[in-house]
C-alpha cells in the first residue's frame, strides 16, 4: 500500500496541541532524503551497471547491513535479474526471530504489498490479448453493480491502470486483526456497499487508489470465470515455477511456515507484528506473498518480452507486442514529466529508464525496479516497520544503487530568463499531495503535509518540502528544470489562468493542488492552537467562579438560572474538545502500527466526544444571544463568554474540514 506520510508525524501535531509549543516541520514518507541524480533520456555509457556477481555481493552486503542497523530492520532479501537470467539473490538477517530462521531468498515469502498491483495489471493484459477485454470501454461494462455517474465521462480499465480514475484511496477498515472480524460479504457487496467516492474526473491526474486494482481484480474473475487467486496462480505462478507464491488469503497452511514475521522496533526491542486478515476481494491491490526469487521470475518474463525460460523449456505468460505496450508511457500530466505505464510507475534516475512500483504491506516495504534499456531488475523487500525511509523512490536503497551502478552525468546548467520575474507571483503558495482521502478521517494527514513555491528573487522557483529544497528554473511557461539536475516539474492552470495544481518527476503517482489561505496547515494550525488556548483557559475561570458564587455575599445578586446553563454548556465544550484531542492523540501510535484497521476505540470515542462538543456549540450559540440580550454578566463577561463560543465554533469547522467530526471513515 502506498502512504505518502507517516502518522507518527499526527502524533507529533497533536503533541503541539496540547502542549503549545511551536510545531516541527514533519518528514513525509516519500522524500525523506534530498536525493541527487535525475531522469533525464541520455543514452546509457557503455558498461555501466553490475557484471559481477560477487562484487555486486559485496555491494549490497554494506548497504543492506547500514541499512538495517540504521533504521532496526531484522530481516530483507534482494533478487538481481539480468539478461533473462537470475543473476544475484541473497537474504539478509531474520525472518522469524524468535525461532532463530534466517531469510532465505528462495523459500522465504513477504507480503510484497502494492507490488501485487504489478501481477493485477498483467492479468489484466493477458485478458485484453484475448479480446475479453477493451482497455477503452466503461468499466462498469464488467460489473455486476454499477459505479456511479458522479462525473459525465465513464472510467476506463486505462484510468484504472494509471490511477487517473478520480476514486479517492482508503486505507481504514482494510484489514481485521482477527479473521472473524472480516466481513463475510461476497465480494460484490463488499465493493459495492458503498462504491468508493469518486473526487476527480476521470483522467484529470494520477490520485493512487487501492479501488482501481481491486475493482480491476474483481473484474478479472468475472471475466476469466475464475476467482482471482486462482486465476493468477494459474496463469502466472504456475507458468513462471513460482512454488513459494501465493495469491489466496490467507497464505494456505502449506505455505505458512515460510512466510516471514514483521517487526517493529519499540522501546529499544524488535516487536512482532500481529496477524491480520483481509477480505479476498482486497487482495488484488496489495495481498499477494512471494519470495525475492519468485518476483525474479516474474521481472525476467517482463523484461524478457513476457516470455520466462529458454528455447527449449520456455513459457509465455505475455506476447511481445503487448509487454512493450504495457511499458509505454500511458499517462503524463505534462509531456515534459515522467508518467504512468500501464501499472508501472515512471521513476527514471541518472539516465535510466526505470519502470517501477513500491509496495507496503504493514510493516513490510517493498521496491520493484525494471531497467528495461539494460534489461536489469531488481528487487528488495524487508520485513520491517523501519524500512520506510529507504524503500522509497530516489531514496534509500534506489539512490545508493544508482549512483553505485548508474553514476550521474554533470548537468549542463540553464539561465533563467530575464523577464520571470513578472511571472513568478502567480506559481507562488502552499500545495498539498492528492494523494489520501477526502471523504474520510485519513485526510488529516494532509494537515501534516505542505510544499511550497517561493520565489527567491533570482530568476529561479524554489520548491520547499519537509525532506529539503530544490531550486527550478523555467525551460517554457508552466514548465521548469531543477537547476543542477534533470527532475522536472510543470503547473497546470484554469481557464482563468489560475494555477491550480504542480506536478514533480520524483512523485509521479501524485499531483499537488495549490492551497488557498483557508486550507493552509499555518492557518489551521493557528486556528486549532488558538482554540485550545482559549478552552484551556475556561477551566481554571470556570474553577474561579465556582469558589467565588460559594463563598456567601450579601451584595452580590445571584446569577440567573440561565447564566448557570451557559456557564456549563461551554465548559463542557471545553473539556470535551481536550479530552478529543488527547483521545486522538493517544490513538494515533495504536492506529500508525496498522493503517489498515478500522481506528482503534480510544480513537473512536474521541471521534464521538467531537460530536457531543458539536452539539452543545449550537446551544452555547444561543446562551451567547441570551447572555447578551439578557445582560447575565458585565461587558467583559460577556465578551469572555462570546470568544470562547467563536473559539468552539471555529474547531467545529476544524474538525469538520479534517472528516473528524463523527465516525467517518
């Protein structure tokens, strides 16, 4: 599963909260290194890449030990194919610690999380070979049920493929930790009760959703007559020799033992990851499990033309013409970008063409790189919470073995043109990934989640991220250069001429959509601090009043029933909103170790004492009339009583704009 940003960094917004301090910028997951090295389209040098197998070995046998030590992971492997062969595999640390098992490339089995995709969209291919499916045709022409017209223009299996379908991605209620608590719906209902919300028209920009291959799955067993797992054992595993694979979930008892632990590392220990379930009908997206070895024979047969073997034993699982369709470029927001094959992501680096894709199963991660031109692959998975920082693209484990293999070329660097100036102001602001969901309560990672363009005032852009910052300069309107590499990045605007959204060559499985003032984490960030400045301050005035009406006063009228109500109606609102903050809080490591189950019940009532806060700000909304026209206090007590209402009001919105008013999700 793809997860832009990490949750830790929710507990660390809502920290600031409660504690008041000032915020830290936060770390996404998909840049957490400044990352050299370009895509660009220069012709590889001759004799570049690994020939040797043993220097190859030693290689990865420092950076997989660097990067294990670093970052606590127990356990990974890596398979190196080459010119139709398996060159390299070899594991590295622990696939079941407690029992002292090492990982062994050959028998060993991960969940390769959204990898699966890569298996999903071949099936779908070998079909469209077959003339049972149109890549062009509405896709609810191979349902059952029936996706809504949220939008005029019909999905298409290629919108699938790309992520351009416009479904938002969920990832709650994805997996159970105990199978009984799985849905026993059949699949169609599973899918259909409710179809995922569709945000974006179809083919407006990549918004990565588990939906597109899950849907794309479904209508694999429908037309193939057979249910997915069987359908890709069937006519992938089997054809392949990939014994220590499977697409069934749960893993058959047979293949159990092999199946690697997952790990986090907590309080200085490596802890097990809990066993989880998913309804089958997730498992196009993301369920499969398979060696290092196994996964090489699937990269060979896509490198090799779809075909796996030699001329005396050899197995097509796709015909040559259609492999290099599937690696074509199928979608780009700009011409200038890298795109979107047909499932496989563009990321480019150093001058190498690289069709890839990541996977996240929690808490494994996964990096699938084809190097079609050098008819290389590789891939590397671990077992690991930890391995976030190093599984993503032009990261990690990518950068250190490009610019091992594949050293970059000097860029040749590019003036920016004299009159920028005059268009720089409109690029300018605040953007955030797509990427996430916008019906439910994952989009408050957004609040943690903000680039900026800025115009430093020498002819270039600079573009900020939380992993570090990147200057641009403009090639054609609406289309820059990195100054000293070949990543690019391209605006989009309106029919007005406003700029809307940017695109960036190190993410193309995202789009980022400029922000007003409103939508701002600086804004909303002021907003919610400022509103728990002013609850926090309403208990110890609340404490103050209640000594002060007990002790006995023969001038002082008493206070009107209705001055009572209104006193407690708003410090109910008060306690409730902090003790949702602190609910939320203390959720959110409990939810971060499995994205993928429902929220947990602390998080679920704080969800609710939202809902109740809610409710009475619409009554502290009246006793604010009230109070006014019924003169319960002084000028200053009233104003007092007024703020803290326009405090409450404001942090229903807040909560209401982050989908965390109520049980969404």
């Amino acid at each position: 599963m793809s997860k832009l940003l990490s949750l830790g960094n929710i507990v660390t917004m809502m920290a600031a909260l409660m504690m008041l301090p000032a915020l830290a910028a936060p770390v996404t997951a998909q840049a957490d290194e400044a990352a050299p090295g370009g895509p660009g389209t220069t012709a590889p040098a001759p004799g570049l890449g690994p020939t040797d197998a043993a220097e190859l070995e030693a290689f990865l046998e420092h950076l997989l030990a660097q990067e294990m030590a670093e970052y606590h992971i127990a356990g990974a492997a890596v398979a190196v194919v080459k010119d139709g062969q398996l060159f390299f595999a070899k594991g590295y640390g622990y696939a079941n610690l407690d029992n002292g098992l090492l990982v062994d490339p050959e028998q060993t089995l991960f969940g390769i999380g959204s990898v699966t995709k890569l298996f999903t969209w071949t099936a779908v291919m070998q079909l469209v070979e077959q003339g049972k499916l149109d890549l062009d045709a509405d896709i609810n022409t191979y349902l059952d049920f029936r996706i809504p017209d949220t939008y005029p223009e019909p999905i298409t299996l290629k919108h699938l493929l790309t992520h351009t379908s416009g479904f938002e991605n969920r990832l709650f209620g994805m997996a159970a930790s105990d199978a009984s608590d799985v849905p026993r719906l059949p699949a169609r209902e599973y899918l259909s009760s409710p179809v995922w919300p569709r945000v974006n028209p179809p083919g407006a920009y990549v918004n990565y959703s588990n939906y597109n291959a899950i849907l794309a799955g479904y209508i694999i067993a429908r037309v193939s007559g057979q249910p997915y797992d069987q359908y890709i054992q069937e006519h992938i595993f089997d054809p392949l020799g990939m014994v220590h694979a499977t697409a069934q979930n749960p893993v058959p008892p047979g293949l159990r033992p092999f199946v690697s632990a997952g790990y986090t590392y907590t309080d200085g220990d490596f802890q097990v990851f809990p066993d989880y379930a998913g309804h089958p009908a997730g498992t196009p997206s993301g369920f499969i499990h398979a060696s290092v070895t196994d996964v090489a024979r699937f990269m060979i047969a896509h490198l090799q033309g779809g075909f796996y073997g030699d001329a005396a034993a050899g197995v097509r699982i796709l015909e040559e013409s259609t492999t290099q369709q599937m690696h074509g470029t199928l979608y780009t927001p700009d011409p200038h970008l890298l795109g979107v094959a047909y499932g496989f992501f563009d990321w480019s680096d150093n001058g190498q063409r690289t069709l890839a894709h990541r996977g996240y199963l929690p808490p494994m991660h996964s990096t699938l790189l084809l190097l079609p031109e050098q008819n290389l692959g590789v891939f590397v998975i671990y077992n690991s919470e930890g391995a976030r920082r190093v599984a993503n693209q032009h990261t990690g484990f990518q950068r250190a073995f490009f610019d091992h293999y594949y050293p970059a070329s000097p860029v040749e660097p590019i003036q920016p043109p004299a009159d920028f100036a005059e268009r720089a102001g409109r690029l300018v602001g605040r953007y955030r990934s797509t990427e996430g969901s916008g019906t439910t309560a994952f989009k408050f990672v957004g609040l943690m989640e903000e680039y900026e363009i800025s115009d430093p005032g020498d002819g270039t852009l600079l573009f900020s991220t939380p992993a570090g910052e990147w200057r641009f300069v403009e090639v054609e309107p609406l289309y820059f250069r990195q100054v000293d590499d070949l990543f690019g990045l391209a605006f989009r605007e309106d029919n007005r001429g406003h700029i809307t959204h940017l695109f960036f060559d190190r993410f193309p499985n995202v789009a980022f959509e400029k922000l007003v003032w409103y939508e701002t984490r600086g804004f909303h960030m002021g907003l919610a601090l400022g509103s728990v400045l002013i609850f926090l301050s309403v208990i110890p005035a609340g404490l103050l009043r209640f000594i002060r009406d007990r002790r006995p006063s023969r001038d002082r009228k008493p206070a009107p029933r209705g001055a009572h109500v209104a006193h407690g109606v708003i410090l109910g609102i008060s306690v409730l909103n902090l003790l949702f903050l602190v609910g939320f809080a203390l959720g959110v490591p409990e939810l971060e170790r499995n994205i993928l189950l429902d929220p947990p019940l602390i998080m679920k009532l704080a969800l609710g004492l939202g809902v109740l806060s809610a409710v009475l700000t619409a009554g502290a909304l009246v006793y604010t009339v009230l109070a006014w026209k019924n003169r319960y206090w002084g000028i200053a007590g009233r104003g007092y009583y007024t703020l803290v209402t326009v405090a409450a009001v404001a942090f229903v919105w807040f909560l209401n704009y982050w989908n965390l008013l109520g049980w969404r999700y």
